[in-house]
C-alpha cells in the first residue's frame, strides 16, 4: 500500500514506492563495493582478523529511513580459526534529517548500557567511529541479530508474516511486543542521565522542549502552520500533573522490533531518546497502531491487542500509572503531525489542497483533547 500525505498510516512511509522484494527507504543509497572495501580496511584490525571478506551487503527494505543502515556478514581467520559473524552499520544522517537533534552519540551509549544491563532486548553495540572521513559520517557497528521485522511499506496489517499468522500467533506477538516495551522502564534513570539536556534539565521540560522546538523549524513564515501551534498551546494549557519518570526510546512501534517466532528479539532505532517520562512511549505505540488500523480500514486483525486492552497489559507489567494517557496520546499524534511535516519537506511534497489541518495526526490529537 502506497501512502498519501493524509493516510493515517506509520509516519515514517510517505514518498514511498514497493517494488516485488520490497522497499528500500534509506535516505542514501551509496556504492556497496566501495563500502565493502573501505569496511573492510576499518574492520580487520579491530577483530583482529587475517584473509578478512565482507559478503552480502544489502539496505533493509520496508524500514529504516531514518538513517542509512547497513547489514553485512564478515568472514575471516583469527590465530588460525576460521570465524564468521553479522553485522550491521548505522551512519549518521547529514542531510537527510527526519530528527532535528543530534542524539547519534547518545544512541550508541544508550544501547551499549541497554546492551550490558541486559533487561531490555537490544542488539549489542560494538565499535563507534566518530571521524567522518571513513564513510562521509560518523557511523557504529552492531552486531547483525536474525528475525522479522513487521514492515511499514507495505503495510504489515496487509501482507507479510504479521498478516498470515494464526491469531494465537498474532496474540502471542502482540502481549510480547507490549512486555519488550514495558522492559524499558526496568531501566533506572540515574544510569543514563547523560539523556538529562544542558544544566540537566528535567526529563519530561525536555521533551517538551525538543518538540516546541521541531514545530518552529517546520512552521515557517511561507508555510504557516496555525493549526498545529494552536494544537501545542491545547497541550501546553493541559499538561497534566502525572508524569512518572522514565527512559523514552523515541520511536516505539512494532516496526523497529527484531523479532524471532513471535518474540522480540531487539529493539532498534534508539535515535531520539530521552528521560521525558514513562508515558511517552506508550502513547506514541498507541498513535502508531490507531494510524495502521485506521488505514486497513477494517479494524485491527484477529488477536492483536486492542487500545484498552495494550494499557492494562502495559500497566499490569510496569506497575505506573496510565493516568492521562490520553494527552500522551495527543502529545504523540503531534509529534507524529511535525515529522510528517517535514517529511513532505524532504520530499518537496504537499498534502492534497495544502490541507496540513486535515491529516490524520492533528485531527486525531484534537479529537483526543476534545478540541
């Protein structure tokens, strides 16, 4: 399914177009024998490896447009014994900015701790390389894990694994999927307060802040945006008094979990974390699923988890409170509205009749404030 700037459907697909082995969304697409040559030149002293080859580079397709991510699988001879492992490269976007802030180092810490705590599924980090002049950008090695991912482009609700499964093995994905987004909260906020903004501001003023100022970047003076500001200043009047603490993985949704006969074997893309708060999250799955149903147009598919039932299962799990969800919901349909934004940007692309008011993010948020 082809996505138009008004589908209610994952954010992070419009300008797409599906081909029969899928769709490569990566920002850059760049020369794979070059990479494979300069990779391999980089890696060997660090795996310590003699007779070093590099095999089967390839980009995801159906996800990952965000950053150009790389998988590959290296072969060599170390003190003699023939090894072989995964791995996967991710490189710094620099011109192609779906996020605004530069988190690339943050992302890497943040798995490497995630990695060694071990509470949360997430593929291990292994090298960062911060001189740009290796791939044109900084970039991280982890390593390569095997799974599923239920991909955006086409949508996972209407093909692929996801769609042909049983509903107990949709149930059963779906009740881990919320346990591997719970998990994140398993994680203390004071073993990641390098996530904390400048003189360590508060978790939650911050995430608050990076969004206000996101929809300034996007609202400009030759491409008003009058609806959302009032729709900020809804959420601003409404902020509500419960806002437990807790690690935000920034981009919670089925579509960035790694996973292995229904369960979750990773997380991935940690590109926008914070300390904003628990609820974040789980407001911003909630959008996501409520988009992907809303654009199958006929409700969710049999044994996933309804809206109702993911927050008691996530509540039961984490023990917090989802008291107010529902403006974490509408702060995230928000978010959600302000990528899309500039993603049309990016793309030099406008919503049909200019109508930026008329998509599904904002309407959806203004629904939930009961503006």
């Amino acid at each position: 399914m082809s996505e138009t700037p008004h589908s209610p459907g994952d954010v992070m697909s419009v300008g797409m177009a599906s081909d029969a082995r899928g769709t490569i969304v990566t920002p850059d697409v760049r020369d794979l024998v070059q990479v494979e040559q300069v990779l391999t030149q980089w890696l060997a002293p660090r795996l310590h490896a003699r007779d070093l080859r590099l095999t089967d580079l390839t980009y995801p397709r159906g996800s990952g447009q965000s950053h150009e991510t790389i998988m590959f699988d290296a072969h060599w001879r170390e003190g003699g014994v023939k090894r072989a492992e995964g791995f996967v490269v991710r490189i710094k976007p620099s011109h192609f900015t779906v996020f605004y802030d530069d988190m690339f180092i943050e992302e890497y810490e943040l798995m490497r701790i995630l990695g060694e705590r071990g509470t949360v599924p997430i593929a291990m980090v292994r090298w960062l390389e911060q001189d740009p002049a290796v791939l044109g950008s900084p970039f991280f090695v982890m390593e390569r894990l095997h799974g599923h991912v239920a991909v955006s482009i086409p949508s996972y609700l209407e093909s692929g694994w996801v769609a042909e499964a049983s509903s107990a093995e949709r149930a059963r994905l779906w009740e881990n999927c919320v346990r591997a987004l719970a998990s994140i909260q398993t994680m203390r906020v004071r073993d990641v307060e390098f996530l904390l903004g400048p003189a360590g501001s508060a978790g939650f003023a911050r995430e608050w802040d990076r969004w206000e100022r996101y929809l300034n970047r996007v609202d400009r003076a030759d491409r008003p945006l009058p609806e959302y500001r009032d729709l900020l200043e809804h959420l601003r009047a409404t902020i509500p008094s419960h806002q437990p603490e807790g690690i935000v993985w920034g981009d919670a949704r089925i579509g960035n979990m790694l996973v292995d006969d229904f369960e979750v074997v990773a997380l991935m893309d940690w590109e926008q974390p914070s300390l904003g708060g628990a609820l974040h999250d789980l407001g911003w799955w909630l959008i996501s699923e409520r988009g992907k149903v809303a654009a199958r147009k006929g409700g969710p598919l049999p044994g996933m988890l309804g809206h109702d039932e993911t927050i008691q299962l996530w509540r039961e799990i984490t023990g917090i409170s989802t008291e107010a969800i529902e403006w974490y919901e509408a702060f995230a349909a928000f978010k959600m509205g302000c990528v899309l934004v500039n993603l049309l940007d990016l793309r030099d692309r406008r919503p049909p009749g200019d109508d930026y008011a008329g998509m599904f993010h904002v309407r959806t948020a203004r629904e939930l404030l009961g503006m």
